[in-house]
C-alpha cells in the first residue's frame, strides 16, 4: 500500500474533526475520500501534505510516517488545495517556468517539466496571458498542470473540480484519469461530489462527521447497498431515508 491511515484523529479544541478513521491506498489507484462539506476530508489530506499534525493516530506515505519524516513525505507528493491560487502579475506561461525551476534538479529537467506542464494545461495561447485574466476554470487547469508536471509519487487534490462548469470539470477528470494511466501516478482526491468521483475513482472511502462509513468501488458498493449510485450508497451508509424517484 502507498498510504496507510490507522485511527487518525484530529480534535481542533473541543471539537473532533477526525474520529479514528482508517484506510488505505493502492499504488497506481485513484482513491476517493468523499463526504459533505465538514465531514473531515480537508484535514485528512492536510495531515497527508505533512501541513497538519494529528491529535492521535499514524499516517505513512510509502513507509514514511507523515509526521515523523515530513521531509521525505514531502519528497513524494504534490498537494493542490481546494482555495489554491497561482501568481496574478505571472503569465501561465511564467508561472510555469517559475515552478519547474522551483522543483527540478537541473536545467534540462526543468525543460522537461515544463514542456509537461504546458501540455497538461491545455490552455495554449492563453499561457501567455497573465493569470490575472483566467477564468476560474483556467486557474484551476493551470494548477492542476503544476501538481502534475513534478510526476509525484503521490497526487493529493482536494475538491480538484469544484465550482467548476461541466465543460471545465470534464475536462479536469479525463487529465487526471489520462495522467494516471500513462504515468502510473497515485491519486487522492476529496470530493462533496459522489456522482462525479462515482466515474473517476477505482475505490472510495465515505466519511461523515470525521468517520470512515463505507470503503469499496464504486460498483460493490452499489450493489451491497441496492443503490442507482454513490450518493444513495452515502444516504442509506449513514441511516437517512432515501426516496424513490427523487
């Protein structure tokens, strides 16, 4: 397993944010953490990104505890917040460059980041406008090529399409489904929205009030549950009535 999670907590105060939960994340998958707003997976992929420290609980990426050997960890991913931003005054272009050279070791790989970076972007002329002019779902491309074109081990997206449109958060989920394919990256990814990550993700984990309810594919899922799809699963895993035709 690339990530292992074992009854991680988290308390902010008095309030518990994660509650004990565990699991698990194959090398080569893309792995759904998904739940409603607040139901902790924010602070699960932050604890990950080695940016928050439990309360209880172990946490390893490829054998290195988060916590303990931050650094390695860090090594390994790439983390793309939910509210991330790139440099306004920067094309894409600069921005992209700006970072290639920020991770790579040496000219010619910056080169190579770079040429990925682009493409992985899909913005083509547009990367010579200054972001500043970018759309969100611009922005959210142009960052999304920046998490990628380092080739983590590790790929942690928080809510990677969110407030998207469909076009923009289509396109967002065939780059990562493509990526992962042809470069044999790992994703996390946290999402609000079950019918999306339902045709992204090999496996999912479904959290509510900082608990793992259910882990499965979406599929055995479905079938344990008699559900059309993930947000039925959801509502029958944690007790509310589901209403048909509805």
């Amino acid at each position: 397993m690339l990530v292992e999670v074992e009854d991680l907590e988290k308390d902010y105060g008095r309030v518990k944010a994660l509650k004990g939960i565990s699991f698990s994340v194959r090398e080569g998958e893309i792995f759904g953490l998904i739940g409603p707003n607040g139901a902790g997976k924010s602070t699960t992929l932050k604890i990950l990104a080695t940016l928050l420290k439990p309360t209880n609980g172990t946490a390893k990426i490829a054998g290195h505890d988060v916590v303990e050997e931050a650094e390695e960890v860090r090594r390994l991913i790439s983390y793309l917040p939910e509210e991330a931003g790139a440099y306004k005054n920067l094309t894409g272009l600069e921005y992209l460059q700006f970072m290639a050279r920020l991770y790579a070791k040496d000219e010619r790989k910056a080169k190579d980041m770079l040429e990925l970076g682009i493409r992985l972007s899909g913005l083509g002329d547009r990367l010579k406008d200054k972001v500043s002019t970018y759309s969100k779902g611009m922005t959210r491309k142009l960052l999304l090529a920046r998490a990628l074109m380092v080739k983590p081990r590790l790929a942690i997206l928080d809510e990677p399409a969110s407030g998207l449109d469909i076009v923009n958060a289509y396109e967002i989920r065939k780059t990562i489904r493509r990526f992962a394919r042809e470069e044999g990256v790992t994703f996390l990814i946290s999402s609000h929205n079950m019918l999306e990550v339902e045709f992204l993700c090999d496996r999912v984990a479904l959290i509510n009030e900082g608990r793992i309810v259910e882990t499965g594919t979406p599929e055995e899922l479905k079938e344990e549950y008699k559900a059309e799809n993930l947000e039925e699963v959801f509502m029958r895993a944690i007790g509310a009535e589901v209403f048909p035709n509805v």
